[in-house]
C-alpha cells in the first residue's frame, strides 16, 4: 500500500483530494519563488511567501499524519524563519538548498500521485546551509 491509500484509508477523500491539490500548487510554484531569493528587491516577498508555503504545508501534513513531510516541512520553516531577520539577497548555498529541497517536495508529490512510499529524504537536506 502506498502513502496515498494509507492516508486514504484513514481520512475522508475529499481531505485527501483537497490536501493533494493544495501540495500540488504549493510545490509547483516553490523553484520560482525560491529563484527570486536571489533578487534584492524580492528577497523579503519570497521568504515571506516561502515560509507560509512551508508553514502550511507542515500543518496538513501534520493533520493527515504524514510525517516525514510534516518534519522536513518544520526543519525548513525553521530555517526560513532565520532567513525573515536577514536583509538582502539570500546566497547561493541557500538557494541551492533549497532548490534541492522543493526537488524533495515535488519527488513526494510524484509519490503521492503514484501511490508509491515517500522517497527517503537525503542526509544533504538536514545541513543547513550557510545562510551568510
């Protein structure tokens, strides 16, 4: 049984459908937001953006007991919130980072679609890059 049964067989579908098609566009739109980082005069709109992705995603996924997406969800909130204090332009190593970690978040997406086990989170994700 893959992550998408489990879940199915323990919440209602229209929760499962709703959380499917709210992760879809929330994972969908992460690259380009986590791009214009690296622009002075969006830096503060897209971590701002970013950390409510990722706040959101941790709340349902946390509601619907998936949890290695509702840690990898709080780890990166958590890192976001670091970023909100910081002015400017974020550094390549956080962009990188993240970029690899929206990669993760669209591998689960996959997963879930697939109805497959959540693909294993790379030890990489859990460093936290040089925020600098």
């Amino acid at each position: 049984m893959g992550v998408k049964s489990e879940i199915e067989s323990k919440f209602d579908f229209e929760i499962v459908d709703e959380f499917l098609d709210h992760y879809s566009l929330m994972v969908d739109s992460m690259e380009l937001i986590v791009l214009d980082l690296a622009k002075d005069e969006l830096y503060k709109r897209s971590v701002e953006e970013l950390f409510r992705i990722f706040h959101n995603i941790k709340s349902a996924a946390g509601f619907l007991e998936i949890e290695p997406i509702r840690k990898l969800a709080a780890f990166v909130e958590s890192v976001l919130e670091e970023l909100r204090t910081k002015e400017g332009k974020a550094n390549d190593d956080t962009i990188n980072w993240l970029l690899s970690v929206s990669d993760q978040f669209s591998a689960w997406e996959r997963d879930l679609n697939n109805d497959t086990e959540l693909t294993p989170i790379p030890y990489a994700l859990l460093k936290i890059p040089d925020l600098g």
